[in-house]
C-alpha cells in the first residue's frame, strides 16, 4: 500500500513539487483511507470522477482538492446538461468538454492552454463569481493556472500510452 501525503501547494512553490505529485497521483495507486487519514477524517473525498449539481467553493488554494462551481477541480466536473455557474465554472467546463474529446489525455497541451486562456480571459474581464462562492477568485484562477503550467509541462515530456 502506497501512502502519499497530499502536497498543500502554495502559488509560491515550485510547479516542479507539484508536477512530481500528479505524476505520482495519475500512476501510482493511492489508498483512499491514507488521504483521509491525513485530511483529518471523512471529508467525502474520492479519488473517482465525481459529477456535481450544485455550485460548490472548497480547497480554493489546494490544488489536488479544489472544487469550483461544477466544473472545475481535478477528477471534478458538472453532470451532463448541467450549466456552469459563472464564466470561471465554464472555462473549466470547456476544458472537461475538450479532454474527453481527445480520449480523456489529460495532459492535452491544446485542451490545457485553452484553459489557461480563458481563465486569463475571465481575470482580465472582471466577470463576478457565482452567488454563495466562498473563494476568492484570485485564488481559485492561481490555482487552476498553477495545475495547467504543470500538465502543459507534464505533456510535454510524458506522453499518454496508446491503447
């Protein structure tokens, strides 16, 4: 049994750490019972794709736990027909639309930059966030960028095996 404790990642720390750690997430299993265990209990965490239904704002600066609108956040995305909550939950959402176009490849460069341009996008318009969001947008936007540098670096040197 595996036990990885999860990396709290701060915009300030290397994108190398963190790239290390999804590596390390997308090849390894993980025990579930270790990542609660370190989380402090049952946080209804799961290391399955989920689908949401409701707007949620959680772990806004944690990048392997970030859960944003219904969309965005990693193994994270609205069920079908559900519409995002604000520009930010959409970009995410064409992001999920993108990679399960291009056989769920994760580290799509075009899919991940896409992403990165439109969450720029959204910074730059000053859109408002969902009503009932409790992050802040700068954190959740520093968050995602901080992911996608990573999986844009990652799929440049990692390529997906063929099936």
């Amino acid at each position: 049994m595996l036990h990885i404790s999860v990396l709290f990642v701060s915009s300030m720390a290397s994108p190398f750490y963190f790239l290390v750690s999804i590596i390390t997430l997308n090849y390894f299993a993980i025990s579930l019972f270790a990542l609660k265990v370190h989380v402090g209990g049952d946080t209804g965490l799961t290391l399955a794709k989920e689908c949401s239904n409701k707007c949620e704002s959680s772990f806004c600066k944690v990048p392997p736990l970030l859960r944003y609108g219904k969309y965005c956040g990693i193994l994270y995305s609205g069920c079908p027909g559900e519409k995002p909550c604000d520009e930010l939950d959409a970009c995410c959402m064409k992001h999920d639309a993108c990679i399960s176009a291009n056989n769920n490849n994760y580290l799509s460069e075009v899919c991940n930059q896409g992403l990165l341009s439109c969450v720029e996008r959204f910074k730059k318009s000053g859109s408002k966030t969902f009503k009932g969001n409790t992050c802040d947008a700068n954190d959740v936007t520093n968050t995602i960028s901080l992911v996608m540098d990573a999986a844009v670096l990652a799929g440049r040197y990692i390529h997906k095996p063929s099936n």
